[in-house]
C-alpha cells in the first residue's frame, strides 16, 4: 500500500501546473487511437462498461474530465487492488483489463473521460493517458422510422390525391439521429432533398426530415418507392412507402380476354421473368369502381399491402391467383410493375362464367337428353333455349344439309331473361318455312354461335318428320301422333265414372261419421284425440274437408308461399345478389324491460315466449335490424325451426305498417299486401280462421314509418294493442324508442335491441361477408380497430354491415387518417363512388346540404322526404345519383292525405326517401353549416346552432370542424359557451388536423382529477365525458379516479362495457386506477357485483373499487371475488368517511381494521343507509 500511496503522489505532482507534461498530454495525436476508443456509446439506465484493454500494467486511473490538474482520480486499480471514491460508493467497478464499468449510465456520465495507464512503479515511467468520450444514448422505442404517410408502419402503400409532403421521424432518442429521403431504383437510390429538423427537449431528441412535395420522385410514373434510412441503432433503419401518383389508365392496355367458371381458380402472371423494384395489382369492377389488391415491395421481399379478396399474390414473381371466383371477381385486373425509371402495365379483363346445371340445350317438345324427332308441318316454329347460362350466349338454328337453304327459310329472334342470381336464360324463337316438297325429313342443329374459349360448344340436333299421312297439326305448326282410337276412348271416361262413384261414397261416409259427433275439435282435426270422445279420432293428417280447414290450408299455404319469397330476396349492402334471411342473419344484443330495469336476454327467441296472447313492443334504434329480426322470425315459422317458439303456431301474420291505410283492418291488409290476388280466400274468411287458429302470432313492424301514428287512438291498432281486438294472437309491435305507442303498461312487454356487440360482429364477418377467408376477416377487424368511435359505429347492425362489405371489397383503405371521425366517414362515402368535396359543386348540391341541416333540425321527423318534393328541390340528377350509389332509399308509404274514393284492393300510394344511415345525413348537412360558419356573424351562426340536438345529432359539429378549420374556430367557441359544452368541444377540436395533440394536454389534466358521471348530467355531458376517457385510455393517460353517482349501470359481457342507466356505454378503460360507484339507497345483490367486478377486471390497471351510499351483501361468493383476487384489487364499502370496509377475497366477508363484520353490526349499517336515503 505504500508503493501505491507513493505512485499516487507521483500522478500528484505530474499534475501540477508544468508545461511540459500539459503539452504533452494534449497535443498526442496517438491517443485518439490508443486502448480505449472513443467515442464509446452508453444506453441510459443500464449497466455500462467503458471498454480498453490494457495490458502489463502496474496501475490504471480514471479520471472525470480533461483537466486532471483541478481533479483528482475517482477510481484506480493496481496491483490488483480496486480504490477510490468512486468504488467505495458503488458507482463504479473497473475490469481486470482496466476498463470502466458503471453501474447505472445517467446523463452525467455524458461527458469526456480521461485514464491514464502506468506500465511499471518507477517513479520516472512516462505516464500513457488517454481520452473518452462517452455519449449516453436513448434508443428509441420505435423498431424502424416513422413515416407519417405509413401510420406507424414500417411499409405502406398510399395513393396521392393531392400534392403532399412527407414527414419521417425517429423520436425519444439520444443522440439526435440522422434521417434521409431516397428515391429507390434497382440501378441505384437517389437522395431527395429534405428539410432537416431537430426538437430537442430536456433528455431526448425527435429528428425528422421534411420533403416538401412527395411527387418530386415520380420520375413521370404511376408509382414509386421513397426510402427514409436513419443513421441511428434501430433494429431496422429503413421504412418504405409506395407511392401512387396517378390514375392508373387502362384505355389502351388492351386486356387479354380471360374466362373463368364460377367457383373455379385461375392464375394471372405478371412479371415471371423480371426481379422489379416493386409490383401492383389493381380492379376495375364492372361497375367502374376501382380497389387496390395487393402492392409489393419485393427489393426487400415486403408486401405492404394486401386486400381480403379472395385473391393470392405470389411474392416471387407477382403472379395473381384467383380463388373460388364469384361474379363481383369480374372486371379490369392491371399489374403494374416497375424499377424506379421504367413502368410496364399487363392487363386483363376476366368473365367468370357458369355451365348450366343441367348441360343441356332444350328444345320444345324434345327430350332433353340425346337428339329427338318430331312430326311437323312444312312451315311453323322451333323454340331452342339455354337455361342458367353466364354469359348470355348467343344460339342460332342451321341446317344440316346446307343446300336446304336454297329453297328453305329459317329466321328467329333470341330472348334473353335475367334471373337476378347471375345466370341467364336465352331464348330462342325461329320461323322456318319449307318449300321443297320432296323431302320426307329434314335436320337441324342449334347450336352456341361464337364460341368462348372455355365455354359451352353443345349442340341439339333434331329431325323433323313431314310425313303428314298421321298427323294433325298443332298450333305451333306440328303434328302430334294419334294415340287414341273412339272405343279407346270410351273406355277410359267409362272408368273414371267409377273412381268418381267410388270417391263420392267414401267421402260420404266420412262426413255421415263427422256428423254423428257435434263436438268433434280441432284437436281431432289435428290428429291427436278428443278428450271430449277417446274413441274417436282421426288417423294422423286426416283432417276433415270442412269449409274452415280448407280455408286454414290455403291461407297457411298462401302465407307460407309469401314468406319464402321475401326471405329468399334479402339484399346486402353494395352487393346485388338474392341472399336468404338464414344465411346473412346474426342475432345481436337484446334487453327486456322487468321491474323498471332493462336486463339481458339470451336470445330473439324470448320475444315470443310467455302468455299467448301478449302484447310486446320491440323498439330499437334506426339501422338496428327490427325489419330483418321480423324477416327471420317468420323464416322460423315456415320451416318450423325446432329452436322457435313459433313451430307450432297455426298461422303467422307479418305486415309493414308503412302500407296500412287509417281506417284499413289487418284482415284486409293481409289479403291485400301478403295473399295472391286470385285467392280465393275473403276478408271473414280470413279472420274466422285467426280467430280459430292455435296460438296465433301477428308482427306488425314499423310503428314508427305508420302514416296514422298521430291518429292512433282511432285505429284498429290501437284496439289490437289494448286486447280489444284479435284477443287470442300474440302481437308484436316494432318501433324506434322515441316512438311509442300508447298502450296499457299492464298489457305489454317491452323488449329492446342493443346492436351488434363484439361476438356479433364477429360471426357477421366470418359466416356472411368473409366466409372461409380468414385473411380477409382479420383485415377487417384490424381496419375496424382503427376506427374513432367504432363502439359507436359498429353496434349499428345496418352501418356496420355497410363498411365491413366495403372493407372487405378493399375499397376501404387500411392508411386513412384515424384521429377523427370526419375522415373516416369521408372515406366510407368515397368507397361508395361520391364527391366528397366540401366545396359546392352544384347549385343543387349546396340546397341538399342546406335541406339536410333544415331536416336535422325537425325532431322526430324520421329524416323523411316524399320523393317528390326532394326531387323538386334538389333536381332529378342529384338525386338520382345520391339514389344510385345507396346514399338516399326509397320505400312506397300509404297516402294518408289522399281523399279519392277506392276498392279493397286498390291503395293510394307515394314514396318516401331517407337516408341509408342518419350519420351520413349529418355529413350533408355539416357542409352546409361549413360553410355558413365561415361567411356568417356569430349572432345569425349562434341561432342556426341553438336548432341542433347536439346529443342526438353530435357528428354534425365534429364533421364540419373537421370540414373546415375557420369554420371550426367559430363553432367551437360557441360550443364551449353551452352548458356543459366544454368537453364535448373537445371532441370538435379533435376532429381538426392535428387536433389530437390540441386535447392531450386537457385530456391529462381533466384525467388527473376525479372524473365525475352524475343521473343529473345532461346526456350531452355524459357521452363527451365517456368519449374523452376512451380517447385518455387509447393514448394511455393515466385516469385517477371515475365516479359514478347514482347510475345504476351493468356490465355488458359480450362487449366489454359498463352500460348505465341513462344507455351510455362506459368502454374498457385500461388506464383508470380507481372506480368509484356512489348510490343512495341502492341495494346490491351478489349478481350486480359480479358485473361490476367482471368489468374491473379488464382494466388492467385498476387498483380498486369503492361503493359508498349503498347497501352491499354482507358475504360475498368466493366464486365472485376470485376475479379481484386475481387481479390484485381491492374493494372497499364506505358508509360514512371512517371506518371504512374492506372485502377479504379469500373469505368473501368484509372486515375493518382486521376484524370482520358482525351480522348485528351489518345490520345496525343497512338501518342507518336506508334512513339516509330516505331523508
């Protein structure tokens, strides 16, 4: 130790201030390149080693800084002996190599270090010392960097509507880092200019590089490839993004015809040859709209984007693979492929065709199979026809012998049927005429004219036979042989004189042993026997032919034969094809209203369940499925589904009550709307049989769209509704919630349809839009999770079916903007072919926003037009093309102003038009109040907007802040002015560009407090605070604390939320710490925690649950608590500020202060809560 104290006062005097040494140690270009290299790079908050290698030393020194006069060594290590302040205070090791080993990197290691090395003890040894320096580095959390255009991932592929820059960032990192454009080329990158930036803040940087114009690289190409490479340590440090610059024009492509048969595969090769620097293919649907299917990369073998078509890419050399093809698989296919300078495009234009089942071509009066001869005339026609046939084919008739057209004719004309399922039938009709007499017999042959490559190449050949010795001429010229001889044909009448007789006495006998028994029943009727005469009964199905029986079959029958037909006939969004109710139809949420609260039904079969002859209303929001859920029901009936309390109903009755007239009863509606014309069934007829079925059901849909709805009292609806009328049916009345029928509340049972929740939304996806497609169900559930405001739009079955179709259909892009609500439904409406535009295209247009708002403001008007005033208004070419592409519907309404006199059957009728969904009459109408912000005072703006329900209609204020930001400056100024507007102009804020980061800030604070949801706020206030905390949740802000006072909410297990009492749904808040529930007097039961602790649960992050003001169970199932339990969080019972309760989850019992409660004490608690409540 004496040897080191005495080398350490060497190092001392070395130090002291002698030029020698000082110029010595600074001026030694060696030491750069000595042991230790510098710079060393150090992560922050890790363990972090100073790396040299040193090697036969005596000692070595590290010092903090370059000045070694002012500073004395904090750590050394010689002669195998670790020493100074530095290791005595753990900061700091040293390596038996003489390396510096830091035990946890902070920034103040940031800084040059200095070692010096000694070789011997020897005083007069020339010292070695060496420099380092040390940057402390953050890596960044990001694997790669960020390219806004890409959303967060790593490739993307965007199409540019307009001239866009393009930012790439690499954020939280130490040091800054360096990012670089490039425009990609096989033969070479080329750097694009950029604009550098660093935002530097207290311990990290965010570097980004700005390109002002993304075009600069299109080199004149549809598409290109721009790189940004960063210089930092990323895993990854190259992020790409496809741009495409242009449209894609197929006018001169000439695509290469190709054919393929339904259900069948075919491959379309693109570039097998070539190794381009990347690869697109696109469609153009037949009806002229175009979606992306895949984009590839393949410089780096990536594809960055792939649609859920039933479609497959090969990644190596791009060819197309079309599975299981459908009739929406036709259209332009385009591959366009290129290497960054040059651009090729191969094309195709695909038929799908369809074999008919039967593969054969008909003739009339001709066996299907094999060739056939038939007796004619010398002139007359031939029908020939193809029956399910894609595409319509064209036929011809020839003659065989071809010198028969020289003095023969034959001439036709083809008729061509759509059958709505794809498939056609072609029919053709010919004159013929022969004039050479000569001929016994003559052939022909129909056959396909132009054939197709892969199609039918059938041909029917026949013999006609002009031996007209035995035969009589038909109608359509030819002959029929003669069968039956004059005593032949006697005998035959004389025979069925006797099955007549024979028929005649045995239903006499029967009808003698019916009257024998007055009070034989239906029961009889039915098969089974009469308790009233066990020795008389029917066999099983033979039921006496009364005028009553025969009456029930045929309007069972009638009904039945109604009913298939509107099931068979359900169409889907953006899809033509004729689906059944069975295959498209997914039961959603349903709640029934029971001792004043709404609570869970399993399934649409408890609607029908109960007394027989209950009164039930189904009310449900618009685009909530009550007119399909009718459908279905009455699909049960027909085929008598086991599961249906509906099998073993007699008689079903479904009627929109949109066709009922004022003063029309359900039976003259039943045979006006549902029976075929010619029945033979009267009105008396028809309600004998009701009267007299078994357990009867009539479904009367859409109270709500019933002309007479205001003169309700005087209808015969009303009587049915209050068991006045029909007093042996269960009737079902649907309707919207704010729409409801006076009825007797004793009477009726109310049930209600909550939407699609997360199973629903599921099983649509996977058995009707992306069925046996797997990758085409996971894009849409990843498109769906990116949506603002999906618990919103998802739950609406009818929305929801809309954008899953268009998604799935790829014309829905996976890089749209999904901060806000306005882009979003921007882009639904472009997948539907509209201008989106907020500019006013039209004088015309700029009148239907402005009728849109004017609608909007009217409550409870349904946003209805007749088709005739919108028309007017708008003109007929708006309208058509909001009609056309799905935007405005169309439904025929009884005429309840018309006063011309009319038959039964006759009904005066006009059409009414409302939008697809009410969000998009929001959109329209958010242009108009756009653009009346932007030009009016705030006077005349604060007028237009005291007309809005902000809580009905919220869109309409988010749309046009998210329309036009002067606009929103005004609207949101006037917003936070309302009562309780405050946060729901947060929500406006957001929908601006760049509005997200506006909220953060408010959001933080709003969350760092209590937040409080109370019966009395306005429901304005409820839903923007629930909005808000969901936004707080998904950006993963902190929530202390959620109170909810006195909202008697449920957990709704399918869908993940809290749905309270007001029907606001609370979502899964993974960030809440704390959850508060306050209920004066409410007392809960062991079911109402186990939701309340089944939603704590899946806030990951919650730590407790406190009840206050309430009476809770004094124990608790272990079966309950074991969810807590697991989850680590506590619940606390408070009743007064001290003591409170807290629940032991192994026990299941409350204890305070470690002691468990008393029953006398519990019930001391509940005396003294229900007095508090009381008053």
């Amino acid at each position: 130790m004496a040897r080191i104290a005495g080398l350490f006062l060497l190092v001392l005097s070395m130090l002291s201030p002698t030029p020698s040494f000082s110029n010595v140690f600074i001026s030694f270009p060696e030491l750069v390149s000595s042991p230790c290299e510098s710079p060393q790079y150090l992560e922050l908050g890790q363990t972090g080693t100073i790396q040299c290698n040193f090697s036969g030393f005596f000692g070595v020194y590290w010092y903090n800084s370059t000045d070694l006069k002012r500073s004395g060594p904090f750590l050394y290590y010689a002669q195998g002996e670790k020493s100074g302040g530095g290791f005595s205070s753990r900061e700091f090791d040293i390596h038996p190599n003489g390396s510096l080993i830091i035990a946890n990197v902070s920034l103040r290691h940031d800084h040059v270090f200095t070692v010096i090395m000694y070789e011997t003890d020897n005083a007069e040894t020339k010292p070695k010392p060496n420099l380092v320096e040390v940057i402390v580095t953050v890596i960044p959390k990001q694997n790669y960097p960020l390219i806004d255009a890409c959303m967060g991932t790593q490739q993307c592929f965007v199409k540019l509507e307009t001239p866009r820059n393009l930012t790439c960032e690499v954020r939280s990192a130490r040091p800054a880092v360096n990012v670089t454009f490039y425009a990609e080329r096989t033969t070479g990158n080329r750097v694009l200019p950029g604009t550098f930036e660093v935002e530097e803040s207290r311990m990290v940087s965010k570097s980004a590089v700005v390109l002002v114009n993304a075009s600069i690289a299109s080199n004149y190409n549809i598409f290109g490839v721009i790189s940004c490479v960063s210089s930092s340590h990323l895993e990854m440090d190259k992020s790409s993004v496809l741009l495409q610059y242009g449209t894609v024009d197929i006018t001169n492509s000439n695509p290469v015809p190709t054919y393929i048969e339904l259900n069948k595969g075919k491959v379309l090769t693109c570039c097998s040859s070539k190794q381009p620097l990347y690869l697109v293919w696109k469609m153009q649907m037949t009806n002229g709209s175009s979606i992306n299917i895949t984009a590839i990369v393949n410089k780096n073998q990536k594809r960055v984007y792939k649609s859920s078509r039933r479609y497959e890419v090969n990644i190596d050399d791009g060819a197309l693979t079309i599975r299981n093809a459908a009739i929406s698989d036709e259209g332009i296919y385009v591959c366009v492929y290129g290497d960054g300078i040059n651009e090729t495009l191969v094309s195709y234009n695909v038929s799908v065709f369809i074999i008919p089942g039967d593969k054969y071509m008909h003739v009339k009066r001709c066996s299907p199979e094999g060739h056939c001869a038939i007796s004619s005339n010398r002139s007359g026609t031939l029908t020939c026809s193809v029956f399910g046939i894609r595409p319509p084919v064209g036929l011809e008739w020839s003659f065989v012998d071809e010198s028969m057209l020289e003095t023969s004719t034959i001439n036709g004309t083809t008729q061509v049927e759509d059958n709505f399922d794809g498939t056609y039938d072609v029919i053709l009709e010919s004159a013929y005429s022969l004039s050479d007499t000569s001929k016994e017999s003559i052939r022909l042959r129909c056959e396909i004219r132009g054939k197709l490559p892969g199609q039918l190449e059938w041909a029917k050949m026949i013999k006609l036979s002009l031996n007209e010795e035995d035969v009589h001429p038909t109608d359509d010229g030819h002959t029929s042989d003669r069968g039956i001889s004059s005593g032949g044909l006697a005998a035959v009448v004389i025979f069925a004189v006797g099955v007549l007789c024979f028929v005649g006495i045995g239903m006499y006998l029967v009808r003698r042993r019916n009257n024998g028994n007055p009070k034989t029943s239906f029961r009889q009727y039915r098969g089974v026997p009469s308790t009233e005469d066990t020795n008389q009964s029917f066999p099983l199905g033979d039921i006496p032919d009364t005028p009553m029986t025969r009456h029930k079959k045929e309007l069972r029958e009638q009904l039945e034969s109604h009913y298939k037909e509107c099931c068979g006939s359900v169409k889907l969004p953006t899809d033509d094809k004729l689906r059944n109710v069975k295959d498209i139809f997914v039961e959603e949420g349903i709640e029934a209203f029971v001792s004043d609260v709404w609570q869970k039904s399993e399934t649409y079969h408890h609607i029908l369940e109960g007394e027989s002859n209950e009164r039930i209303i189904l009310e449900g929001e618009a685009g909530y499925g009550k007119s399909i859920l009718c459908l279905k029901m009455a699909h049960d009936w027909v085929t008598k589904s086991d599961s249906s309390p509906l099998k073993d109903v007699d008689i079903l009755v479904f009627l929109h009550m949109r066709y009922l007239e004022k003063d029309m009863t359900i039976c003259q509606a039943i045979k006006k709307y549902i029976l075929p014309a010619d029945t033979n069934l009267s009105k008396e007829d028809i309600k004998k049989v009701i009267s007299s079925a078994n357990a009867p059901v009539i479904i009367l849909d859409g109270f709500n769209r019933y002309p007479h709805k205001d003169d309700y009292k005087q209808t015969e609806v009303k009587k049915i509704m209050l068991k006045q009328a029909f007093t042996n049916c269960r009737v079902m009345l649907t309707t919207r919630t704010t729409i409801l029928p006076q009825t007797a509340s004793a009477l009726t049972k109310r049930m209600r349809l909550i939407g699609f929740d997360k199973s629903a939304q599921d099983e649509y996806i996977s058995n009707v839009v992306a069925v046996k497609d797997q990758l085409g169900a996971d894009r849409i559930r990843s498109v769906l999770g990116a949506i603002p405001d999906a618990l919103v739009f998802c739950q609406v079955p009818l929305f929801f079916g809309l954008l899953v179709h268009l998604i799935h259909q790829g014309r829905i892009e996976l890089d749209f903007n999904v901060l806000g609500v306005t882009y979003f439904v921007k882009q639904v409406i472009s997948a539907l072919n509209f201008n989106t535009s907020s500019g006013d295209k039209t004088g015309e247009e700029a009148t239907f926003y402005q009728e849109s708002f004017e609608e909007l403001c009217k409550p409870n008007t349904g946003l209805l037009w007749r088709k005739s005033a919108l028309n007017k208004i708008i003109g007929s070419p708006t309208y058509s093309r909001y009609s056309r592409i799905g935007i405005l519907i169309e439904e025929e309404i009884c005429d309840r102003s018309s006063h011309v006199q009319l038959t039964d059957m006759e009904t005066q009728y006009h059409t009414e038009v409302k939008f697809y969904h009410n969000v998009f009459c929001e959109w329209f109408a958010a242009h108009y109040l756009a653009s009346l912000a932007v030009s009016c005072d705030e006077a005349e703006l604060r007028q237009k907007l005291q007309r809005v329900n902000f809580y009905d209609h919220q869109y309409l204020l988010r749309f046009a802040c998210g329309l036009n930001s002067a606009a929103a400056e005004k609207i949101i100024q006037y917003v936070e002015s309302i009562d309780d507007g405050e946060k729901f102009a947060m929500l406006c804020i957001m929908e601006r560009e760049g509005g997200i980061q506006e909220i953060i800030g408010t959001v933080k604070k709003l969350c760092a407090t209590p937040v409080t949801i109370e019966k009395e706020d306005t429901m304005l206030l409820q839903r923007s605070i629930t909005q808000l905390l969901a936004i707080a949740s998904q950006n993963k802000i902190p929530i202390e604390i959620l109170w909810l006072v006195n909202m008697e909410g449920y957990y709704n297990q399918a869908r993940e939320f809290l749905t309270l009492s007001s029907g606001i749904n609370v979502p899964k808040l993974e960030t809440l710490n704390q959850i508060s529930i306050i209920e004066s007097g409410k007392e809960f039961t062991e079911r109402d925690l186990r939701g309340i602790f089944q939603y704590a649960s899946i806030c990951k992050n919650l730590a407790g649950v406190r009840f206050r003001g309430c009476i809770l169970p004094l124990t608790v199932d272990k079966r309950i608590t074991k969810t807590m339990r697991d989850s680590q969080i506590t619940v606390d019972w408070m009743v007064s500020v001290k003591p409170f309760y807290r629940l032991n989850m192994k026990k299941g019992l409350w204890e305070v202060n470690g002691d468990v409660l008393k029953k006398k004490d519990y019930q001391k608690i509940v005396t003294r809560v229900r007095d508090m409540a009381t008053g």
